[in-house]
C-alpha cells in the first residue's frame, strides 16, 4: 500500500521528494475521448507555484508539467495520463544541519520511527512539494467535471484570526490578491498579520473553503463510502490539515433539528431542491443537488525561525533554528491543493455512480 | 464497490437494513490466534443498543450477536469471522406514512436520485442500525489492539452547548450516565436540556472525543493514506457526523507555529516524546508516539415530530411530522460507533506497518 | 486481505467453513432495480449439492439458501445482499483421526505453516463447501448477466481421459446425466471409469469448459485487469483447479499465426466479426465481440481410502486411510462453480466498463 | 481502475505506449532498507531489449532506466518508486498504412470498441512495449525477493513443436542462447524451425516455464486471492498468454489421486517435506515449501508479413499485409517478464503474509 495512491476508478499514484529528481503523478481510469493538453495542467500548477508572494517561499520553479502518456491527437485515449515535474532548484545543503534533528512539528521523527531512515532533505516525501502531483491530477479531474457541468472553488477563508466577511464575499475578488481571499479588504488586514508573523519569526495557520457547484443528487454511496466521508480522508490527507467540517460542520453541534433540518420543496420546474442548506449538500453520504460546501483547517507551518527545543537521533536535547525558505502560512499555495483533492474525488464518486442502477447495458459499443 | 467494505488487510462488510431480517458484519484478515467468542462482541453491542434511557428510542431490540465462522476452539483462525443479529422488533406499519414523502435531514431523497427506489421502512440501509455492524466488527479490531497495548476509548464532549468541564473531566465516570459524559455535573445539565428539547418536539446536537492510547510512534502511511485522513474518513462515515478534528483541530488553524508546534525531548528511558500534543498524536499522518486524539461532530436528529415542509416523490409540496420513535440526540449511542471506527482503522493500519521495512522474512514459520 | 473477497464493483465476500455453522456470501455493488428472489439461487445451489449421485458424497445438506438483506418487494435496491446456507450434517468425529495428521493433496500442512493452528474439521476453511458461498452470489450475477443478454454455460469436457466427442457436442444433453456431459455416450464411459476408480479406492480428474456467449466487444480492462486474466485468477482460486486456457490455449503454443490469428469480416448487418475464434473470444484481454471459451483442469480428488504415507504434526512419519465421503472426481460438481466464477467476473468488468468513455453524465438522475 | 495497477502492498502502476514520449511505472510499498541502484534494474530490461538476435525486433531502443525517486543514498526509503524509460526510436509513419485497418489477432478493434479511438501507432497501450514497466518493477521485487532468499528463473520450454528434453535441462545453459532455453541441441533445432517461420512469412508460437525456489511454507490467502490463482492472473495479463498451469496443470486432469498425491515426510531436520512435486509447490492456493513450477503458453506473433483478410473502421473488407519490425516468435523476450510477473506476486503475498497471525507487534519500533 504506502499510501500513494488515491482513488478507485479513477485512480492515481504520486511520487517525488522535495529534493530528488522530480516530483509526478499517473493517472489510470481517466474515460477516453476527453480534450487534453499541457496548458490545461500548467494553469493549476501555476496556481501552487512557489515565489509568488512575500508570503511564499523564495524557491525558484519552474515546474512545468510534462505530460507523457495517455494523450493521442489531442483526446485522451483512456490509457494511463503520466505527468512529470522535474525538480530543479534544490539546495540540499541548507538541511544538512537538521539531518539528524526531528523538526518540532514535522514528520521527522514518525518517518525514522516507520522506516528506520529517512530521506532528511526538504522533508523528503512529507514536503508541500508532495502535492504537484495532486495538482496536476486534479487538473484533469477539473476538466472531466467540467464535461459535466461541475465546477470546484476553493478559497482561503480566514488567516489566523481574520476571516472573509459574508457581507463582502465575492468569489469573483479571490485571484485579486496573494492570499487567494474572496474578500479584498480581509486581505488587506491579513497581508499585514503575515508581515507581523514574518517580524517574529513565528507563521500563521488559517482556514480554506470549497464550493462544488452542479453535481447531481445521487452522487456518493452509502455507508463506508459516503461522499462527505470520502471528502474528508482526501482533504485530511493533505499535509497541516487538522480539521474538516461540511455545511454547517461542527455549529451543528449545537444546533437543533429544527434549525439544521433544511426542508424540501417541488420547485416549478419539477426538481427538488431545499430551501436552506445546512447539509453542505450531502445527505446520508450522498449528493442532494445543492452545492456542496466543506473548510479544511491548516495548522500554523511548522517550520519557523525562532529558536525551538528538540531531540535529535542520537537521544540528545538539542536547540534548533530553522533556517531555508518557509511560507509564513501554507493556506494560499494549499488553496489549489484543496480543489485538487475535492475535484479527485468527486470525479472518482461520478464515474462510479453510473454502476448504481440497472438500465441500458453499462458499455453497448454502437460500433 | 457500493460502499459497504471498510479496510485494506484487516477488511469488513457489513450488510442490513433497518426492517429487514437483520444486520451483520463479515471480517476478513483478522490474525490467527486470537481469543474470541461471542461475549467480547456483545458487550460492545450492549452498549449502542436502543431502549436503555428516555433519551434513547424505545425500540426493544436484543441485538444478540452471533458468531458464524472464524473461530475454533476459542481462537480466530485467520479466515473471516461471520456475525449476524437478528431484526426482532420491526413495526413497518410505523413508515407506510412517509413511503412517498422525502423526509428533511434524511437521505430519503438522495436514495431514490441514486437508486431509482427506496427502502422506506426505518431509513432502510441509511438507519442507524446499519452501525450494529460496525460495533460488532470494531470488538474484534479491540480485542486486537489490546494484545498490542492499545486501547480506544470514546466519550460525549458536549451535547447542545453544555460540555464536560476540563477540570472535571474523569474518564472512569463516563459509564456512570446513560450521556456517556466524563463529568457527572455536565452529564445532568445535559439531561434536563435534552428533556427540554423532547417537550419541545425537538433534538439536539454534540460532540464525542476518541483518545487512543498506546500507539507505538510508526504507524500510518504517507500521502493519501495517513492516519489522521484514516479515522477522518472512518468516522465521517458514520450517519450524522458533519465534523472532524485531531489534536487542536480548528483551533489551530487560529494558533501560532511558536504556539502549535510540540517540542521533542528525549526521556531518561531513551525514548523521544514530546512536551504537549497540539498535533493529537499524528504528525506527517504517522503516529509520533503520543496519545491519538480526535473530535467528531454530530448533527442534531434529523427525526423530530414537529411539522415540517417538504416534498414528495409526485413533486407536490407536502407536510410533515414524523411520529414513531426517535433519539433526542444520537451523541450518547454514538460513542462506542466512533471507538470502533477508530479500533477499526488503527488495526489495519498496525497490520500494514508491519510491512514497512526489510527485516527478519516477513513470514519464515517456525515448524 | 485473507483472501475472501472477490470483485471491484460487483464485490463479494463469502466465509464459513465446513463443519462450522454454515456458510454464506455478502455482494455489495449489485445494482438496484434487479428483480431477485431465494428461488433464483436456489436453483444454482441445488446443482451443486451433495448426494445426487453415486459420484457425490452422501452428506445430506438441504444447503437451503436465505436470502437476509438488499431486496426489497422483489427489487435489489443496490445495498448489500447476504446470502446464508446453515450447516445441517457435521459429523466431525469423522476427522478426530486426521486432527494432526498432514493428508497428501490437501492444504493441511500450509495452513497451519501459516497460521500456526487449523480447523481440521473437514478441510475447515479450504473444503469444498466453501463454494457455496460463490455459487449462491454467482446466482446473482447470472441473474444481472441474462438483464443485460449474456449467458454463461459451463459443462463437463473430459473426465480422466475420457472426453466429449465434438461430433456428439450437444448442450442441451448436458442435464441428463450426473456428469454434466454435453455427451451421453461419453458419460457413461465416464460413469464406467468412475465405477472402476470407486473399486481401486482411487480418484480421477478432468476438465471444465465453459462459455460465455452475448458478450459485447469492448469488455475488459487493458495490462493487469484483462478480461482473460481475471476469468484465470477467478477460476484458479477455485480448491483443485490446476490449469487454464482461453480459445486454443496450450494448442496455441504449437500452432502458427497464419492458423492461429482470427481473420476480421464485415457483416451485411454492420458490425465487425470473425471467420474463426482461436482467440477464445479475447483479445488484448478486452471482448472481441465473439464467444468466449475456456478451460479449467482439475485436479483427482485427494481424499482417497488406500492408504498413503504422511507425517504429522509432531514430525513423524506415519501412514493414513481417509475415511469419511469423498467423491470420486470434483469436476461434475465444479460445473456450476466455474459457472459462478465466470459470471461475477463478467458481471464486476461489464459495470467497470461503463466508465470508459465520456458521454451522458455518468448518473444524472431523471429525478 | 482501467487496468494498470497491480499488487495490494508492493503496488505498481504502469503507463506508456509504443510510440508515446515513453515507457514507466511507479511502485508504491517497496519496504524501506532495500539496496537498489539503476543497475540492478538495467540488468532486466537488457534481457527483453529488441534488436538482440535476428529472431527480435530489429528496432534500436537503447531502454535506459532512469530512476526518478524512493532511493536515497542508496536505500529504498518506503515511499514511491518511479522509473522511466524514454521512447528513441519510433517510425510513426510506419503505422499510418494501418490506422483504420483491424488486424487480425491484435486488439485494434477491441480498443476501438471500449474507447471510441485508439492510438494506432504501435498498438499503443496493448504493445510489447509495455512490459517494460512491469520488467522494471519485477527487478526490484527480484531484488526484495533475494533478500528472502527466493529466486525466480523463467526459461523457454518449447517453441512450436519442439521442447526443452527434459534429459538435458540445464538452466545454467539457458543464457547460452538467443531463445533462453536451457538445452542447447533443442535452441538449435528452435532457430532453424524460426528460420523456417521468416522464410514463410509465418510466426510461431511456446511455452514459457518458471521455476521460484526458496518460498517458505504458508505463503498465499485462501479462497479467492490463491497464490497460484495469482500468479495466473499475473502471468495471463501478459500480452499473447493463452494458458497457464502449474505443477502437472492439464496432466492432472488425465491422473489419479494415488498418483497426483505427493506424500509428506518429516525430514531428519525436521521440516515437511515431499517425495514428489505433482502440486507445483502450492496447495489450496497456499506454498507448501516445495518448489513453484509453472507454465504459460503463449500464442504465435499476431503480426505476420503474409496477406491476411480482415475489416476496416468503415466496415469494409480489405486486405492486409503487415509491414515493420515484427519478432516471428515473442517467447524468448518474454521470459524475463514472466520472470518479473512472478517475483511481483510473490513479493505482494510475502508481505502479505506478515499479518496472517498473531505474534509480537507487528510495527513496535525500537527508536
């Protein structure tokens, strides 16, 4: 197993570390006939790209993706997609020091514990940099749903204490600024508290926000399974995060059945729909046919310049000072990671539900 | 898939519906040699059974389990372990009322989108029955870990907005009230609001804690297949959750590196521990030694018997109010679902750890 | 693992033992909307029962399916559907002499290499009637199969070296003898040697052919998941089977590809098909469109009366005389599990080949 | 899922296509600790290399492996795996003559039928030139297996009519020959029959058998995930494989049980062993500590130079000739990838086969 590879029928396997050759993804299971090209990748890598901002990391790359296989005359061919991102600044000499010191915060002393060594450059494995190859799967995912009318945002929600105000929300304002915030004056305030955090040597956490629009009821399976459930595994699974709620999440807690219940009603058109949706769109773990809307909750970075007490390998009390290139706060650069996760798995769940019912023959070829 | 397989080496199915002839759960690769019979799952199934306070349905439900397969002469053999209960007490005539009617906080709906027909006796699949396989399966998966040290145990956080009292909080106090709460005072105010809520024809929601104690540190895999995204995912699954934290969870993401990160030292006993567990015990999705600690939200019954709007399978714009018999709140039932989804995806993962590193062969038997 | 799950989608866990409780199977993936009944699998089970000939044991099992969960007023609603046949004769004293002893031809010895302890009550786990559990979901995806026009037929080829005559070929003559032969004459030449072979305390082998005949072209998946892969791993996990081939197998090896290669036609109707089928109706593990047919070799029942030498538990050389109901050859009662295998393994590609190109959405529900 | 994934714990998912930017695959669940170099991958890919003998594929490929990450100062670290060969050599022109054209004995129309398009080049997806993926990742398994002890050897047994004599087996000889058959006299007699098969325009086919020593007892999971029924799912997913049988496969059918039975014994040092190896090594799907034999049969080189009559994609009748670099027999390039299918299911059931009883913990580190 290992870990790396996500998805039934749409299926991938990612691989790379921080300061290896290369970082990738292969996708297998992605339907045939569907238009596909670099371009439709590099926008979402683009997205991810570290050197942006003052907020992010100062690494300069290109990350291009090289698209391999899977693609003939424009259309993928339903053969496996394999996808490459060759690493190409990689300054394995800023981490000699922590070679073998365990990171407050980060993975160093699990993977020794697991593994009995571990790749100690840029945290091998368990870097941010893991998840070019999710971006890059998930930005043929986007362009699946698309064929199928849904469509996947995320935005960064609140930074530390600052949160996007509901009155200003606009979904439209999120590519205006670095932060990737809806809300350009939140921005603005949490633009300023980065620059606090980078003053004191400290990072902040902070909170993403995804909207799927167009998918339709029926969507997810029942018990183990279940569209939210699945959501989850796939949002937990990116590095930092510690928490993930949908609709009304952990507020309906304490709320009521009578305040949370969102009721049904026949619309004109003959559909139904709800009046409110504190379900975030799923019930009994699938679709309902309203949008479907989660958070995930990023830890502060682990990585922070100020001094910090730690172990080391050899059983030794030690002092540690993280030196390199670290985002103040990941929640920008994840932003694209989170749609990237959300978009797998939703197509994952699209593919599958065609199996639900009995009807016409699953694959009568009309040649 | 249809969703109703849970794990990769140590694997279950379970099957069954709210008023069909029964539920029961299949398990596959559970090791050979381990005592077993059916009192270890039974009691585990005693503790979710209805009927054992006025805040629990008056369903009388012996909910016996009974072992099929997998054990002779009192040891687990390696093959799958079969357990049934048998549907004692299903009064149909209760849902003929609402066969056509999309109840509101149900999946109702969401099964005819999927399926093209439904169950519509008690919820059918999506009943909170379908869990009694669940517990019957994570018994095995805790008598398991007990041989490895590990022991899970669940308890009620809060119900509505009244929460254990961390200075009062006394684990060995949980299973004196039928709340399940680790603090007797919070436990009563509890209780006289939940008998509020029943006046008022209304439920409520909470929230139940999991502490998981005894993980070596090694335990999860990388990316997509850590253990945080494991439990996420396992207890997301569960009927209600809309919420899921580790560690800090949501606070975190308001919290500091120089706050949230958690200082390694090495103990006189030549391990590594760490000072405090803002991480909840996975770091990287790999157990880091400590104490596993996590928090799932549930939503209030969705079952209430005051009216409701809603709509129909004729597409008309109906009115509903649900009789029959319904849980104030689902929370207190609900701990020992959620420590056995936690049981449950801690053994597979201990299982497929074993696997993580060359060694002594894997498997060189000793006759 | 373990072992006892079987499928993708169309996914299945059987369980039980001989001489425990009984025996069943769990499918989770059926779709909804198929029109089920406890007749429809019992008539499959009834086709492999004990006692209906000389050739059978004489155990008496009313082997009487009850169909628990997944139907609902006749439909499959698309939930699991568990299936259980209780044990009725166990006379396990009849192999209180073999408890330690390792029989020739039997997995006593690996099982308990491997688990270190076996149920050593009539095979346990590896007997015979662990094909129950096989043949009753088998029933059900015939079941699926016939909505969707496919018809899978297995019969009797050849026992010890005596073999249907392809001039004599007639299907329909299959049922009218205990051997399962298409042939009447070539079964009682069959039936004279199984005489002879009862006299000598021996046992004989044979061969099962099956075919697969209303496949489309276009099932299978490409490399790992060929449609012809899976249909050998499926039948090879079948207790006793020792080969396989597809269209002219091992006659292939010998044959040119000027003979051996189908030449392609258009018909007057429009579709593509073929003067021949060498190719078993595969090609590139993917349906050509043509019949599909294989082959399975059985292995002689290893449980025979003249004493053999053995060893034991304890390291001892020792000799043995297998008492207790042995049919003389497996392969009249293998028909009807080749047929199951087959059929869920048809089933499981035909729901996965829906996903393999793009069109109407996948699920957009009329609803 | 689409097909290119295969292995529970030592995972691998391939991609390429005969004419595309180039060939690969990633393993996911190689344990850590492993010494692994490109050259203990190269070693492999030389042995399936075209252009070697006048009897493959003039085509030059040079076939380097480059390998991309999971490798840090010369150990497997437990994460991903990746490995790509770049396509050099590839005369698309060569293919245009054949776009539409069906060709007799290959997968073109298969494709067309699943996927609505197909890459023509080559065969694309369904060329040999996909198994050097699988060669790639069987050489770490081989790498993984050796550390355990067990050795895989694959040689050819026949091609056409003529055999390997059984008399003059000698597997030190087998490299000693462009045909990789262990028995020089009948390498002789093979390439004048290939000569023969050129002069004709005409391809032939033979059996590939495989031999894996040092596979201690209890290796392999009952019932459906048999390890012989594993490997003829493994050895079936071959390109051109029409058969496969292990131990006496077939012969078995034509025996008795008094003679298909191999008798144990208790060796003076205590273990159990066999006089006789009719089982091949495994019994009820579980190695039985003899050594594994099996065959695969594998049909003659679909492209033929000779006219063929075949179908177009317009339904047309045409004719066919094929043109291009064609092996008039695939066995002898094949071996090393039966060889590496092998080691990859025993690999994945040796890991397996950790979690098949209790013991001491299966992960407790000793950091």
């Amino acid at each position: 197993m290992a870990g790396s590879v996500f998805g039934t029928i749409f299926r991938i396997m990612t691989w790379g570390e921080s300061h290896g050759k290369g970082v990738g993804v292969t996708i297998d299971g992605c339907p045939a006939g569907l238009s596909l090209c670099e371009e439709d990748i590099q926008q979402y890598l683009d997205r991810r790209k570290p050197g942006q901002s003052r907020f992010t990391t100062a690494r300069q790359e290109g990350d291009q993706a090289e698209l391999l296989s899977g693609v003939f005359e424009g259309k993928t061919t339903g053969t496996p997609i394999a996808l490459i991102v060759r690493n190409q600044d990689h300054r394995s000499k800023d981490y000699k020091a922590i070679k073998d010191v365990y990171r407050p915060g980060h993975a160093d002393y699990c993977y020794d514990a697991k593994y009995g060594l571990r790749d100690y450059r840029g945290g091998g494995r368990s870097s941010a940099r893991e998840t070019i190859g999710r971006v890059a799967a998930g930005a043929v995912a986007h362009k699946l749903l698309s064929h199928y009318g849904i469509q996947v945002d995320a935005y960064t929600k609140s930074i530390g204490e600052i949160s996007v105000d509901p009155e200003s929300f606009d979904l439209a304002k999120r590519d205006t600024n670095h932060l990737y915030m809806p809300d350009e004056e939140a921005a603005k305030r949490a633009a300023a508290f980065l620059d606090q955090m980078i003053r004191e040597q400290d990072s902040a956490g902070g909170v993403v926000e995804c909207l799927i629009r167009g998918v339709p009821a029926g969507i997810g399976e029942p018990v183990f399974d279940k569209l939210d459930a699945s959501l989850a595994r796939a949002v937990m699974s990116i590095g930092a995060v510690k928490g993930f709620e949908i609709g009304d999440g952990f507020a309906a807690a304490r709320s009521r059945g009578s305040a949370n219940n969102d009721e049904f009603f026949a619309a004109s058109d003959g559909t139904i729909q709800k009046h409110t949706n504190h379900s975030g769109g799923i019930l009994g773990g699938i679709s309902d046919g309203g949008d479907i809307i989660f958070r995930a909750a990023f830890k502060p970075t682990p990585s922070i310049s100020r001094p910090q007490q730690t172990a080391n390998r050899n059983r030794e009390n030690v002092e540690i000072a993280i030196r390199g290139r670290h985002d103040p706060v990941v929640v920008p650069r994840a932003v694209v990671v989170v749609e990237a996760m959300a978009a797998l798995t939703v197509a994952d769940h699209l593919l599958m539900a065609g199996a639900a019912k009995i009807g016409r023959p699953a694959n009568r070829p009309a040649l």
